[in-house]
C-alpha cells in the first residue's frame, strides 16, 4: 500500500502567495527599495574608472561599489587627509603618497591642478537602502557631505590602486617592512603616511 504524502502547510502558504502577487505588486514593492544618491565626480576620473572596467560591468552599477567598500591599503580617513594634503601643494594623491614612503624624491612629481567645481560632473545612481545607509554612514564619519565625498573616493580609486601606485618590487618590500613593524600592510601605509616629514 502507499502511504500519501500530504504536502507542508508552509509549502502551500508560500505557492498562495506567488500565485497572489501580481507583477505589478513586485515591481511596485522593487521601486520603493531603490534610492536615488547623488555624488559629484572629476570629468577625468570618470574617464580613467571606465577604462579601468571597460567591458565588465556598467559604470553605474560600478560606483557604489566603490563608495561602500575600502581601499585594498587605505582606510576613508587616510584617503581624506591624503586628498587634503596633495590638493593643498598641488600634487596628485598618488605623488603625495609616494614621497610620504620615500619612493619618490619630491623635485620628481609634477604640479597638477585639482578641478574646479565646474569641471565636476553630477552623477545620480540607484541603488537598494542598505547600500545607501552605509555610504552616507561613511561620508558622515568623515563630516562631509555625500557629494564630496563620492569625488574624494572616486579619485582615490583611480590613484591608489595598488597597481598604479606601487611596482611589485617596491610592494614586496614594503610588505617585509610591515612584517617587521608586526603591522599589516595597511596600517604601517597609514602610520607612514600620517608621520611628519
């Protein structure tokens, strides 16, 4: 004899309320969950970002995983005094951090000028509560508006990739001089780069 199997009341909760909601509810219910943000960002570190991702994913959906995430060796704090810094002598972030860790001689770096805030591009992106919660968390820990923020983090971004910052001699050796220091790499960067010269 066979033994019928009846099936689970949640089993059957859970297809009533499939078959209940309508597309309309879905998409409704999806529109309230996306948040708009607004940051503003340096025409040029626009273009670097996306050749930088060329091909893998749409800028847009890019952004706010640079917002909400950290440098692989900078926290939001030494982004913020390393873009105050550099902007006041007029070097770019990448030289400033460079001659800070004496990889650099500073009669080597070329003067650059920051952009002025009409050379700034407004960008708006979509993105769910959470992800927004945590970016203007991040911007209000560093007392500035969500706005600067996103273009103090977007340049970073382009400038302190490891990549472009460090040659891998230069990586190692610095790694084998945090070792030494019982740091990791990037808290013997940020105790060196907030040292006074």
């Amino acid at each position: 004899m066979f033994k019928k199997v009846g099936r689970d009341i949640k089993d059957i909760q859970a297809e009533n309320f499939i078959n209940s909601t309508s597309d309309k509810e879905i998409n409704d219910t999806t529109k309230e969950k996306v948040i708009r943000i607004v940051f503003k960002i340096p025409k040029e570190v626009r273009k670097n970002i996306r050749k930088m991702i060329k091909g893998t994913v749409y800028l847009k959906k890019y952004y706010p995983l640079i917002l909400k995430n950290d440098l692989t060796y900078f926290s939001d704090e030494d982004i913020m005094n390393i873009y105050m810094t550099a902007k006041l002598q007029n070097i770019s972030m990448r030289d400033y951090v460079r001659i800070k860790l004496k990889l650099t001689k500073p009669q080597e770096v070329q003067f650059v000028t920051y952009p002025a805030e009409r050379d700034l591009v407004i960008e708006q992106i979509e993105l769910d509560k959470i992800d927004k919660d945590i970016i203007t968390q991040k911007a209000r820990n560093l007392n500035t508006p969500v706005t600067h923020y996103g273009c103090i983090k977007m340049t970073a971004y382009c400038e302190l990739t490891p990549a472009l910052l460090f040659s891998q001699l230069e990586l190692e050796l610095l790694k084998e001089e945090a070792k030494k220091n019982n740091l990791s790499l990037k808290e013997y960067l940020s105790k060196k780069i907030n040292e006074e010269l």
